[in-house]
C-alpha cells in the first residue's frame, strides 16, 4: 500500500476539494517523513516546518471555503537554494560568502506564493553550483536515498534528494549544464528543463534554466502553468503561453527520433547504461516510431572551450574576494577557477564562441529528427563523498556531454528513469526536442512512463 506521502498533486487538489484531506493534515505526515529521512540525506536547507505549518493552516483554511488561491494551493514544494526567497540568505552551497537576507523572491518563489504552494525549504546544491555533487562548503554532504553511500548528483543534488525520498510531489531545481538532470538520473525522478526563457530566472545566464524535478510527468506538467508565467527580471523570459500543460497525449507514429549512444568526448558510456538506453529506444520503435542512430553533437573543442570560458568568468566572480573568503571554497572548486587566472580576454570569448559551436551543431542534427534520445549520464554512480564523477578538477566537465549542449541551444530536455543497474541504482533517460518543443518531451515522457509503468518501488524511509 503506498503512503500518503506519495500523493501526486492531482491525488492531493482532489482531497483538498473533497475534503478527504486538508493541507495541514497532509503536511503533518509528511513532516513526521522528512524526519525520518534528513539525517540520513541531508537534502534541505533553511528547513522551517513551523512556518511550514502555519501555511498549511491558511491553505486548509481556504480550502474549507472552497477558494484556493490557485492551482498549487496547499502542496509543498521545495525551492533549490540559488532560488532567492525574501528575508532568507542564498549561501550559494559556499562557505565563502555572506549570509545576506535576500530582498525579494525570486520569479519561481514569486509565482510559488501567488498560487498558494507551501514553500516549506530550500535544497542543498554545492558551491556556487558549480558541480555536480551533493559535496559543499556550506551544507552537510547530501546522499542518495537509494543507497546513502553514493553521490544524489548536482547541482541540484538536495531536490533530487528530496524527490527520491518523497518530501512531497514538487521539487524545482536549476540547471546551466545539465544540473535538473543529471541528479535526476542518478535518483530515478523526472527532471525536465524547459526551453531557454519558459521559465523566468534571476539572475539570468547564458545557458541557465529552472525546471520541476519530480516523481512523475504528470506533476512536472501540472506545475509548468504556474513555474511559465513570465517575469520582466529575466531579459528571455518568454512571452505569455495559453499551452495546456496537461494535454500529455502522444502519437510517435510517423516520428524520427535519433538515438545518440555516443556523446563525442567525456566519460565512456557504461554498458548497464548503453543496454537500458538503447531498449528504451526500442519502445518508441515498437510504438510506431522511425528511431535512427545519430552522431553527437558535442566535441573535445567545444567541451574545452566551454572549460575555458567558465573557468575565466568564475574566476572574475571570486578574484574580487579576499585570501580567507577564497580559502573557504571547496578546493576542488577552488582549484578548477585558479585555472581561470591566467585566461586572456581573446582566450576567454574563443572559449565562449564554443557554445554558437554547440548551438549550431544541435541546431544542424534537428533539420533530420523529431526528438533525440541518449544517456542522461554515461555512468552508474559515484561515491557520495566525490566532488564529481571524476573526482578531478583538471578534468570537471567530462560527465556532461551528453547534456550541456542542450542548454547553449536552449532547446528542452528531460531525465526519465529507464532501468535500474545490477547494483540497484536508477538509469536515466534522456529525452530532447526542438526548440520551444516543451510539449512534445514531455508528451513523450509521459508515453515512456505509460509505457514501463514508472518507478514501482521507491526507497523506503529509514
């Protein structure tokens, strides 16, 4: 018998309205879950279950009278912690900054609050975000709650966390380089980052998005009408969109779709990933779908400039901090931007020029398929304590490859779990359509998960 922490969003509107369940009764359970769990995870920051009941009250409270204030009244979410919410700090995942209280929310926390959702933490992420790893300066080590010796991924690692265990239905994670899903992968959730711009961000970057990190397609969907509307703080944001966010109906008959089992450079592809990517392929094929084998989009050139480039602008960013604040970063991130020092400005834009390269060769591959299918990460798992998967800060971007293009060519992806290895640990699938395609992955993951009916048996509490 499932928990009642396991309730989608639709299950938990539905009590709400019938009044089966209330807010404040749903929250109390699952209060009395993430006790069980964080020590064990150590997915939240800024965790607040006081606060956390007095929005339970008023959501049940309106309820009662039958006028939630909107789609996502009375469900608890979980902000990641680069996410600003007013009057808490943003440490950045980082020992290195000040603990400033934030003046305003972020677009996400703005649009979280409009709509009534329970904002009841935020979620670990390392240093400055910048790996992909539950490992910080700041915050304690987070874990995968399918096996706490192993790494959850980054840099959302705490809202994989927490979606794994089951700290409610809705988790929003960032990603610049493929950091909503490449954790997602590594924790058998749904990750999805949208099209550049669908969901306002502040601050803005090249190549930075946010997106829902959940259990199912569905409350990925269902969320993406509130997470969409548009903010004039971030400069991409895109205009308003009457999509119906829940039209998730799908017929693959007719579509090319490209398999990518090769990123083109970084780690090799490991075997249990390669035979459980390539038989989620044959689902599509089976369901009517032409399914190609394509090239990658990415090359050593691009990877290394790329490197390049976010080493320098990283660096600009710290260079400004004095000797101790800078001794506070995680070395390994510390190590990895002293590489920026030496950058020139030439150096630094041919590193930038790298992702138009990308953008261009994402943009090439699309002319002759529909969607493309890949890896989410080419490994299985990594140690929790391990800055990335290579543990090497003079090789940091090698677990990347198979997603950071789709940032610079702003096109959506998502991470849909495939396959769990020998070893137990959840294999994640990646699924990439055209730009402003947003529908169509997810209209896809939803086929996917019809398909294999999901994940049966997630991890239980301790």
């Amino acid at each position: 018998m499932s928990e009642p922490t396991d309730l989608s969003i639709q299950d938990l509107r539905r009590k709400f309205a019938d009044k089966s369940l209330s807010p404040s009764e749903y929250w109390l359970a699952l209060e009395k879950h993430i006790e069980a769990w964080e020590p064990v995870i150590s997915a939240l920051y800024a965790y607040d279950p006081e606060d956390a009941r007095q929005q339970a009250a008023a959501s049940t409270q309106r309820w009662a009278k039958g006028v939630p204030m909107g789609p996502l009244d009375g469900i608890p979410v979980t902000l990641k912690e680069l996410i600003a919410t007013k009057g808490q700090p943003v440490p950045l995942g980082t020992a290195a900054v000040d603990l400033i209280p934030a003046t305003e929310d972020a677009p996400i926390a703005a649009r979280m609050r409009e709509d009534g959702a329970v904002i009841f933490a935020k979620t670990t992420c390392p240093d400055y975000g910048m790996l992909s790893s539950g490992l910080s300066s700041f915050h304690k080590l987070s874990r995968n709650p399918w096996d706490p010796s192993q790494n959850p991924g980054g840099s959302s690692a705490g809202a994989s966390a927490a979606a794994a265990a089951g700290y409610g239905p809705l988790h929003i994670g960032t990603d610049i380089g493929g950091s909503v899903r490449l954790p997602a992968g590594w924790t058998g959730i749904f990750g999805f980052k949208p099209s550049h711009g669908r969901i306002p961000v502040d601050p803005y970057y090249v190549g930075r998005c946010a997106g829902p990190m959940t259990r199912t397609v569905e409350d990925a969907a269902f969320s993406m009408a509130t997470l969409s509307r548009p903010d004039w703080r971030d400069g991409t944001s895109l205009p308003p969109n009457e999509i119906d966010w829940m039209d998730l109906d799908v017929d693959v008959r007719g579509m090319t779709i490209g398999l990518m089992l090769d990123a083109g450079c970084g780690l090799s592809v490991e075997d249990e990933v390669r035979d459980a990517v390539f038989a989620a392929a044959k689902r599509f094929e089976k369901a009517g779908a032409t399914v190609i084998d394509v090239a990658p989009v990415l090359t050593r050139q691009m990877l290394d400039g790329l490197d390049v480039f976010w080493r320098a602008r990283f660096w600009g960013d710290i260079v400004g901090l004095s000797e101790e604040r800078r001794s506070a970063i995680l070395p390994y991130i510390h190590s990895w931007a002293k590489g920026g020092a030496d950058v020139s400005g030439v150096d630094a834009i041919r590193g930038f020029n790298q992702t138009i390269e990308m953008r261009k060769s994402c943009g090439r591959l699309f002319t002759q398929v529909d969607a493309v299918l890949s890896p989410t990460n080419p490994i299985v798992s990594y140690p929790a304590e391990w800055a990335s998967p290579t543990n090497d800060p003079a090789r940091p971007f090698e677990h990347i490859c198979f997603t950071v293009p789709w940032n610079m060519s702003e096109q959506p992806a998502a991470s849909i779990n495939c396959g769990f290895s020998r070893s137990g640990m959840p294999i994640g699938l990646q699924i990439v359509g055209p730009r402003f395609g947003d529908m169509l992955v997810l209209r896809l993951s939803k086929a996917f998960e019809d398909w294999t009916g999901g994940v049966a048996n997630w991890p239980k509490r301790p």
